[in-house]
C-alpha cells in the first residue's frame, strides 16, 4: 500500500534519513490517510535524539516546544510537522504526563507506549506500514482497541478514556469490551484532568458523526465529569409525550441535531433539571413545570466549572432557556426573536426544536410541521429585510438630537420604544412617522416628569 505525502513531509523524511536515522509518519495521520481523509496534521517518529533533530533540519525555523518529550517542531514552508524522538514513558503519577521520558532505539517500543491500535501506525516509502498491533484490521473493523494493557494505558494518561469515548463518535467505532471495561474502571483518573482538556474532548466528542453512542454505553464514565446529568439517567418521564426516559430522550435530540457544538451542548443539559421539578398528577402522568430554569442552573455550574468562554457559555445557556418557549410563526414574533437572539441564535433554537421533538413520541412529530412553517416566516422576514434592531430603524440618535430630543438616557429609551413599536406592528418604519411619533414620546415622557403647577 502507498500513502500519498505531501512534499513538504517527504523532504523531512529524507533529510532525517540522509542522517542515519530511521524516520517515520506516525499516529493520526497514517489513520487518516488508510480512512480515505485527508489529514490535518502530519507527525514523525524519529530515531534521532531531539539535537540531532535539529541539525539535520537546521535549515528551516525550529520551535523547541516538547525538548523534555523529545519533541521538535518544524516549519517547512510554514507547514508545521512534530518531530518526537522514539522514546518510552516511564511512570505517570500525575495521570496525565510521564514521569520520565527515556529515548528508545526501536520503533517497535515508541508505537508500543500509544494509546490505541488505530494511532499505532507508522509509514515510510520505503518501509511501507508497519502495524504491529493489528491497527489496520481495527480500521477495518470499525474497532476502537488499546494498545497492550488496556487499564495500564488509561492509567498513565486518564485523557485516554474520554479520547476513546471521543474516537468513537466521530468515527463512529465500537468500543473493544476489554477496552471499555478497562475505561469504566478507570474513570476516577479524570479528576486529575484539567477543565480545558476536558472541554476540549466533550466538545470534539458532541461534533463527531455518532455522538450518542459512547454517551449511551457509558453514562458512569459521562457522569465522572458531568455529574449534573447523573439524575437524568434511567428517571422514566411518564408522560405520553415521551416514551424514553430523560437521559435516553436527551441522546435521540443529541441524534437528531445537526453537528453544531453549541446546538448539542445545548441539547445535552436541556432537560437535565427535570428530575429535580419532577410531579405527577392524580392520573400518574408525569410533569416538568420549571425545568428549564434548573436546566440552566445545572448548566451554568457545568460550564463554568469546565472553563467555557463567556460568549459560547451565554449562547449555550440562552438556548437551553428558551428551548421550550412558545414560538408563534408570525413576522412579529419573529422579528421579537430575532431582537433577542439574532439570526444565528433563532436558526440555532429552530434545530434545538426540531432535535426535541423527533426524540418524543412518534406520535406527536406533527409538531415538525408547525416548526418548518416558523423556518419559513423567519426566512420571510429576513429576506424582506424586516426590521428587528436599532440599526434598522428608518431613523436614528441624530435624527430625535435634530428634532430638539436631548442626549441622554431619555433618547436612548425612546430610539428601543420606536423599535418595540416597529416590531409589534404599531408603526411602521417610516421616517416622517416614527419622527412624529418620538416627538409624541418625548412630550409624554416630559408630561410625566413635569410637576403640576400650584
């Protein structure tokens, strides 16, 4: 078999191999390349120790990043490449990095310290693959698979675990039993995980092809460093919306929805207050009054604990509060809606509708229709450049200061009153009427401040 290499990775093969050295691609791109993709990053193994690196490549800017792991990165032709010297990992009290790094001679031993058979590939023109753990039949598979000791290799790196969970969806792999028996009962390293890393793989994981797989086999794992869901997994709803309970009801939403992170981030913590408002009336069928509002407490405490930025947080948040919202598919609503969330948070909250209801009964997915017709209204309303924000009022701050408005407060207070009026369909944006009808505001509000006289 060939794998095609880009020029700028095949001259640092040869320049390493021009040295004495054994060279090799390594790791994620070779999985790739056997997938049909295209990788986005190119690694190479190397028999030369970290110095020798650098002098067989010291034509081209050097990044000496990972010196302690053995790690130089390249700059060639601004394609940045990871040179790692073969090295084995000894000891890892911390969960996350070795203790000691030793450089080794073979291939054989640098493969044989990663995490899984399908990363532990390497290729050369000249060798060809060398698979010495099955790494190219695992592919074909669709098997995610340790390499050697499975509790042993989440031992020395507890990001491994929520790796495999995050390999599994967006290659939409199986889990090898040993390997996810191996992960359950090492789930309590990830408290030595930071919030980034955790982020960053939760986030990577909801983005894949098949998200609700690993989430659904493994809820103990999820719950590790999601706690907030726990509650949700196995509470049966009771209500003849539903025939899931509501950690199974979020994952089919999570199925359903297109493979934004914001939308299923959403999505993954919009129901998990329920439990905590959970009542039943005389007839035993369960209600949910107020899980929203808990969902985005429980969802604030997530967020905020794994370190989300600001505006994704708020965004993520927002949606939650509003996915149950009433939603009418007229132009004035939605002109409300696109006020409060602009654009691409009503075409976010629509997808969040639509996920939501294909993960109730069957027998209520008559609700899609009502939804598509609110995706048209809004497609309306944007393509008739409908007024929904100060800027697209037909007239502005200028215009009240020119008609003898103060600035101030009061302008600005009248300038979002013209606005609701617009939008509710009071006035229509005009400029000579929504002139007259300011200076009627300001007369008002001028009336009211105005004492009478003794």
């Amino acid at each position: 078999m060939k794998i095609l290499l880009p020029e700028e990775v095949r001259r640092a093969l040869s320049l390493l191999r021009g040295g004495g050295a054994e060279a090799y691609v390594v790791g994620g791109c070779v999985r790739d390349s056997l997938l049909g993709r295209v990788p986005s990053d190119w690694d190479i193994t190397t028999s030369a120790p970290p110095e020798r690196v650098g002098e067989l490549l010291s034509g081209y800017p050097l990044i000496e990043t990972g010196l302690q792991h053995g790690t130089v990165t390249v700059l060639l032709d601004k394609r940045p490449l990871e040179i790692t010297t073969y090295r084995a990992d000894i000891g890892s009290h911390s969960h996350r990095r070795p203790d000691r790094v030793r450089f080794a001679s073979r291939l054989t031993d640098d493969l044989s310290r990663r995490d899984f058979t399908i990363n532990a590939m390497a290729y050369s023109e000249e060798t060809g693959l060398v698979d010495c753990f099955g790494g190219r039949e695992d592919l074909k598979r669709g098997l995610l698979r340790c390499v050697g000791d499975p509790d042993r290799r989440f031992e020395e790196d507890a990001l491994r675990i929520l790796r495999a969970l995050r390999f599994a969806s967006t290659l939409g792999f199986a889990i090898e039993e040993a390997t996810g028996a191996a992960l359950y009962r090492q789930r309590g390293f990830l408290r030595h995980l930071s919030a980034e890393r955790i982020r960053e793989e939760l986030t990577r994981l909801l983005s894949g092809i098949a998200p609700a797989q690993p989430l659904r086999q493994y809820p103990a794992v999820v719950g590790t460093v999601l706690p907030e869901l726990l509650p949700t997994v196995g509470f049966s709803q009771n209500n003849p919306h539903h025939l899931y309970d509501v950690y199974e009801h979020i994952l089919h939403s999570i199925e359903a929805a297109p493979p934004d992170p914001t939308i299923r981030m959403a999505l993954l913590f919009h129901d998990s207050g329920k439990p905590a408002v959970y009542t039943e009336d005389a007839d035993g069928i369960g209600h949910f009054r107020g899980h929203a509002a808990v969902s985005v407490q429980l969802a604030e405490q997530a967020l905020t604990r794994l370190r989300f930025d600001k505006a994704s947080a708020a965004r993520i948040v927002t949606l939650i509060r509003y996915h149950d919202a009433e939603m009418l598919p007229t132009s004035a609503c939605l002109r409300r809606w696109l006020h409060r969330l602009g654009e691409e948070g009503v075409r976010q909250l629509l997808e969040i509708k639509k996920a939501d209801n294909l993960a109730q009964h069957p027998a209520f997915h008559g609700r899609q229709q009502e939804i598509r017709r609110l995706d048209e209204v809004l497609n309306w309303v944007l393509a008739e450049r409908q007024c929904f924000t100060l800027k697209d009022l037909a007239v502005n701050g200028r215009d009240l200061l020119s008609r003898g408005i103060p600035a101030g407060p009061l302008l600005g207070k009248i300038l979002r009153r013209l606005l609701d009026d617009v939008i509710e369909e009071r006035y229509d944006n005009d400029r000579p009427v929504l002139l007259a009808r300011a200076e009627e505001l300001f007369l008002q509000e001028n009336a009211a401040v105005t004492p009478p006289a003794q």
